[in-house]
C-alpha cells in the first residue's frame, strides 16, 4: 500500500501529540479505512493497546498490554506517548514502559 496524499487521516494524526509524519502515516496505513472498527473498544484490541485481564477468587487483575493485535500500530501509540511525555517511564507504581503506556492510553481515552 502506499502513502497517498488524499489520505485525510494523515493530518489529523500529525495533529495529535507525540505525532510526526512518520507515525502519523505509519498509522494511517495500518488504520486504512477507520470505519471498520464500529467500536472504539473494537480499534484498541485491535491496536493492542488493551491490558490483559484475568480473574481469580472473584477478583479480577489487569496486567502488561495484550501481546494481540498490530505490533505497528502498539509501536506507534507507544512511540507517540513516550515522544509526547519522556517522564511517563517514571511514573510511579510502573515499573515497566508497557506498564506505563497503558495508563496513559487509558488517561488519553
């Protein structure tokens, strides 16, 4: 597939902070046609940008991002969140970055 440049969600992408040309289109191309996901909830499984769940003795724990879903698109959210704020590896509790993007993406959802 190529960049074209009638792709109308490349701007709106560079828009966004922590986007440049590059993730910007690197999304739009692996996005395609947005209107194929009817749910937000549907992009971000999707995207793997969801935690991993499970439960035990009715208590249920949410874990690192799925290790589904586009490894492109999971590098370019991670990628613009770290490029937004390079202090999110920081936050506290968090060890990890994976940790981290995904209290961010929930922040940003």
């Amino acid at each position: 597939m190529r960049i074209s440049k009638d792709n109308k969600l490349i701007p709106i992408l560079e828009g966004l902070p922590g986007f440049g040309k590059i993730l910007s289109a690197l999304v739009a191309l692996e996005i395609d046609d947005i209107s194929r996901f009817p749910t937000r909830a549907k992009f971000a499984s999707y995207s793997g940008l969801i935690p991993s769940t499970f439960a035990s003795g009715g208590r249920v724990y949410h874990g690192d991002l799925v290790p589904t879903g586009s490894p492109w698109l999971k590098y370019a959210f991670v990628e613009a969140a770290l490029t937004y704020d390079p202090l999110i590896n920081l936050l506290p509790g968090s060890p990890s970055i994976e940790s981290n993007t995904i209290k961010v993406v929930m922040l940003l959802s």
